[in-house]
C-alpha cells in the first residue's frame, strides 16, 4: 500500500497521478478508511465475521477476462460515487487505486498490491481504476443487508443520510 495525494493533472485514469505528497494509514483512519495487510484468507474472513459482513464476490478485472467491457468497466468504476454502507475490498492478485476524497475535497490516491485490505465506511466518495498493469483480482465483502449500488455523486446525494452520517462521523 502507498497512499498520496493525486495531481489532479491531465493524462490517463491507471498513470500514477503521484503528487509526491505521502498520506500514511494514521491520516486515513481519520477519513474512516481503514488497512490491513492480510496474507491468508482466514484472516479476512475473521475480519468479516468480526464487523458482520455475510455477502462476498471475487471480480477479475482486466481485458483478458472482460473482453470488450472493459474499457466502460473501468470508465465507471472512476466514476465518483458512494455506497449506503461499509464495504471491504481484498487484493489477492494484481493491483489497482482507490482514490477516497479528503476533508478538503482532494483526491487521495491509494495503490492496493495482493494481500492488501480496505475498510471504506458508508457516505464516503471515492472511485477505483486498475492502474498501468490493467490487471486486478479483488474479494469484495459486503454486510449482511446489502446496499452495494455505486451511487454517483451529485448535489442530490450530499443530502443522503448515509452521506450525513459520514460528514457529521469523520468530517466535522
Ligand atoms: C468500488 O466500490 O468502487 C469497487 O468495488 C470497484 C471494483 S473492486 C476492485
Ligand atoms: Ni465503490
């Protein structure tokens, strides 16, 4: 794992965007973002059984499993979005960047490798994209009532309650 703050400058979603400005794991708990290395499974299902999660799916993405989709895959994920609750994403192969948005609305980037783990919490807008290796194998883990629908932002869904709750919870 290495977390920075994005550039925000032109060019392709999968370059490294790297400002150069490190962001360690301590910062990111402020934002509820939470990381773990995991190096076996049974770590993570622990983690799972722990924060009550029941629901799990692996996705492949990359060309070579997606075929032609994968382009749009890609363009949707880096959609800026949140979910009504807290999900996991585990890496067991390849890589890829969540970008989580900061207290003052930068991007920070976060490269994910195998056996790294995230916490997002609910209401928190981000986006993912693989990066140059276009290749990114991922557990994602999902609590028992689920709510994983990517919601896009918009002025709108600053009123969402779980949105609220996560502004009111980490960004007061
Ligand atoms: C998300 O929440 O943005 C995703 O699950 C992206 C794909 S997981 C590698
Ligand atoms: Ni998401």
């Amino acid at each position: 794992m290495r977390a920075y703050i994005y550039d925000n400058l032109p060019g392709d979603q999968r370059l490294a965007h790297d400002s150069g400005k490190v962001i360690d794991a301590d910062a990111l708990r402020k934002l509820g973002v939470l990381y773990y290395r995991i190096t076996d499974i049974g770590g993570v299902n622990d983690l799972a059984k722990e924060r009550g999660y029941r629901n799990r799916d692996e996705i492949f993405v990359s060309p070579e499993k997606m075929g032609a989709i994968y382009e749009d895959k890609v363009k949707t994920f880096f959609h800026e979005h949140l979910h009504e609750d807290e999900e996991i994403r585990y890496i067991r192969d390849g890589q890829g960047y969540f970008d989580v948005r900061s207290e003052d609305e930068s991007w920070i980037r976060i490269h994910l490798g195998k056996d790294d783990l995230i916490i997002l919490p609910a209401g928190i807008y981000h986006r993912f994209t693989t990066d140059e290796s276009n290749y990114v194998h991922a557990m994602r883990l999902f609590k028992d009532e689920p709510q994983w629908t990517p919601l896009n932002r918009s002025t709108e869904l600053d009123e969402n309650k779980f949105r609220k709750e996560y502004v009111e919870e980490f960004l007061s």
